[in-house]
C-alpha cells in the first residue's frame, strides 16, 4: 500500500453488506484484520432485511433453512461467528407442516424429516417407486459425502470438490429413475429453494441445497433481523467499521495490478491491501476500471444472465499472512488440513480459525490485468 498520509487506510474493504459481506468482513476482522465494510442501501442486511407491514414483520429473503442440526454447517458456521448464543432455530417438527398437495387432485403428500423416515415416507405413498426412491436419497448422501462442499468440518479435506453428478441436471437424473411424473413433482419440489428449474440444476446442486432441508427445516427466532442484530454485535466487537450509503466510485493510481487508492461515492479516498466484492459480478463490472480488465473477462461478465443460482468458491487464508502480507490472499482448493479432529475436541474456535479458514472469496487482483 502506498503511503497517503492523511487517508483512511484498511486491510480490506469488503463490498456489499448482505450475508456475505457481513460474514466475510467478520471472519477477516476476527483474523486480525482491519476492515470496512461499504453498503450501499441506508442499513446492513441485504436480503436478510425484514419490512412491516401494519406491525407485522415479513421476511423477504430469508424464510427457512437446511444445516441447522447438530454438526451441520450452520450449527458450525454460527459457531466460528460466535453468533451461535444470539440466534434461535425454530425447527418444523411435524409432517403435518412441510406436505406437498397436488392442486388438480387434492392428493397431498407430507414430508417427515431425517434420510430414513423421508424415504420411508416416499416408499410408503409410491410402493411400486421403491427402488427409484431408494436411488434417489441414496445418490443425494453418496454426493454430499463424496464431495467436500456443505461440511465445514472436512471441507479442507482432500475430497473432491465434483462427481460426475456436477454434469448430470436433477431433470435427467428423475428422467431415468422413474416415469411417475407425481413422484418426480415431489422429489424435485424443493427446487423452488434454491430457484432453478430441474433441467437447469445439475444434480449435485440440487444435493447439496436440500441435503439439510431433508434432515430438518427450521425458522429463525426474528427472522433476517436476528441475524443482523448478531452481525452487529460481532461487527462492533471485533471493530470492523460499517459504512451505509456507500459505495466505490472509482479507482485510482493503478499500478503493478494494485489500486492505490480507491474513491467513494461521497468522494472519500480510501486506501486498502485487498479489496473483495460480495455484490453481482455485472455491479463488480461497473466499478472496475474497464481500461485495466481484459475484453474476454468484461465479454463474459456482460453475458451473466441475472438468474437465480449459487456455486461455492473456498479459499484459505495463511495464518503467517499477518507478519508478512502477500500481494493477495492465494486461492487454492482444498488443503490436507482438517478441522474435524479440532472442532471434535472444542479447541477455541476462534484459535483454529485464525489458523484455517474457508471463505467465499473474490480477490480484486483477480480481474486487473498484469
Ligand atoms: C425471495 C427470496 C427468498 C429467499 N428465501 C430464502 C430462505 O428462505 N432461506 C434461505 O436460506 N435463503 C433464502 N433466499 C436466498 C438468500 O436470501 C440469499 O442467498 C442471501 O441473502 C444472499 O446474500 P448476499 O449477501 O449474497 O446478497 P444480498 O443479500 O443481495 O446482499 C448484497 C448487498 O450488497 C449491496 N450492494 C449491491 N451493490 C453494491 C455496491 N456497488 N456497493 C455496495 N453495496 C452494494 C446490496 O445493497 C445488498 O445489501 C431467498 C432469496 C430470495 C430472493
């Protein structure tokens, strides 16, 4: 970083200041890192934002989730946050409330939660379907324990990151399981959790989202804005400074692929080792400085269609980056380190973390051009 006197100077600016942002901006700054977080809306929370309407609170992008049961990946997540005391699941305990009904006949089909009791469930409503059903749960654990994706636990592990269920969509995979379109209905209909048409969806998407939702569904005490209020406490503890209405304008004094310093839209200069976006990759666009990306880079950007989808980028941070910071944070795949042993063995959490961790990651330098 250059040295610029009087401007305000940070490790890292993290953009957007959704779930994303907010968890990203923390685990740096629990890290050790010092951190603003830019929002452009007047308050934190993106999607995870709340309205009123006549006192009554209605959640807009977050309703209910999967990874909530013991061991499962928000249970873990909110853990290494230190989030886990100040939010409360509301588990949907009876069939009774997660039950698919088919408009056309009135036939309703209700979904128990657990692998056993949700496939014994389906076998019991189409016995003659056993075995697609049996194939289907089967090939949905074999996937998730094959594929190190939803288990923080040894997501550092040297599983692959893909199967050959990545290239398969969730359409074609039912197509050859079974000709009963009212069991394929069903098997697919928590794709509307995750927004993709089961011919668009490959398989192992599809596994990985309703893995959780098939062991159990839960609401959240206050909903999105009990994770806020938990953000925030962190946030404040662990001193990353929080800016609303704010954005980057522009870029300045580019040089060797690092910007010198970057200017807000209040047109405050600001100055920071690594800058990560958490915000659509067409908004990114609009803020990099064209004349330093490549055409092939902006091409393909500009050819993002606006869908609904997710995939999962991991990175790890080196603990040794603190005493001698590298130009940019390296990605890399998955390292033979594991957490199970240590999370198994309730080491502090914080300590381990500083040690490894995995974060959905977008590095600036990755765009510039050398
Ligand atoms: C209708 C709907 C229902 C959903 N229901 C559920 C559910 O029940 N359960 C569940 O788990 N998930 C649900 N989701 C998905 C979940 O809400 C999202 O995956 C998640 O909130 C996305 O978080 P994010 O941080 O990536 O993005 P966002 O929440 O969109 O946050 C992005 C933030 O970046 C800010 N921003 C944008 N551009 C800039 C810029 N240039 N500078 C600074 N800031 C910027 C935005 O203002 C915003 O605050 C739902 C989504 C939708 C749309």
């Amino acid at each position: 970083m250059k040295n610029m006197g009087k401007n305000e100077c940070y490790d890292n600016i993290v953009v957007g200041g959704g779930v994303s942002g907010l968890t990203m901006a923390l685990l740096l700054a629990m890290n050790g890192r010092k951190v603003i977080l830019l929002e452009k809306g007047p308050a934190i929370g993106g999607s995870l934002r709340r309205f009123y309407r006549q006192g009554v609170p209605l959640d807009t992008g977050f309703h209910f989730t999967g990874g909530f049961s013991e061991e499962a990946i928000l249970t873990d997540m909110l853990k290494i946050l230190s989030m886990d005391k100040d939010i409360f699941p509301e588990f949907v305990k009876s069939a009774e409330d997660n039950q698919f009904i088919f408009e056309s006949t009135g036939d309703c089909h209700k979904l128990p939660f657990g692998w056993l009791t949700v496939a014994n469930a389906m076998i019991s409503d189409f016995p003659d379907e056993a075995d697609a059903v049996t194939s289907y749960f089967s090939r949905i654990r074999k996937l998730v324990q094959e594929t190190g994706a939803m288990d923080i636990r040894s997501i550092l592990t040297e599983r692959p990151l893909q199967s050959k269920d990545d290239f398969v969509t969730l359409a074609d995979v039912l197509d050859s399981l079974t000709d009963d379109i009212r069991l394929k209905s069903i098997l697919a209909s928590l794709s509307m959790c995750y927004g993709s048409e089961p011919s668009a969806i490959s398989f192992a998407n599809h596994s990985r989202v309703v893995y959780g939702l098939y062991q159990s569904i839960a609401r959240v005490k206050n909903g999105g804005d009990a994770f806020i209020r938990a953000f925030k406490k962190q946030l404040d503890k662990f001193g990353v400074t929080v800016r609303t209405n704010s954005s980057i304008k522009s870029m300045e004094e580019i040089e060797n692929r690092t910007v010198g310093i970057f200017i807000l839209n209040d047109g405050k200069p600001l100055q920071a080792k690594e800058c990560i976006f958490t915000i659509h990759p067409k908004e990114v666009l609009k803020i990099l400085p064209s004349e330093h990306l490549t055409r092939a880079f902006q091409k393909r950007v500009e050819s993002f269609e606006r869908s609904i989808g997710f995939f999962l980028f991991f990175s790890r941070l080196n603990l040794h980056f603190r005493l001698k910071p590298p130009p940019y944070v390296k990605i890399k795949s998955l390292s033979t380190v594991t957490l199970h042993g240590q999370l198994q063995r309730s080491a502090p959490i914080i300590k381990i973390m500083r040690m490894h961790f995995t974060l959905v990651i977008w590095h600036l330098n990755h765009f510039l051009l050398p």
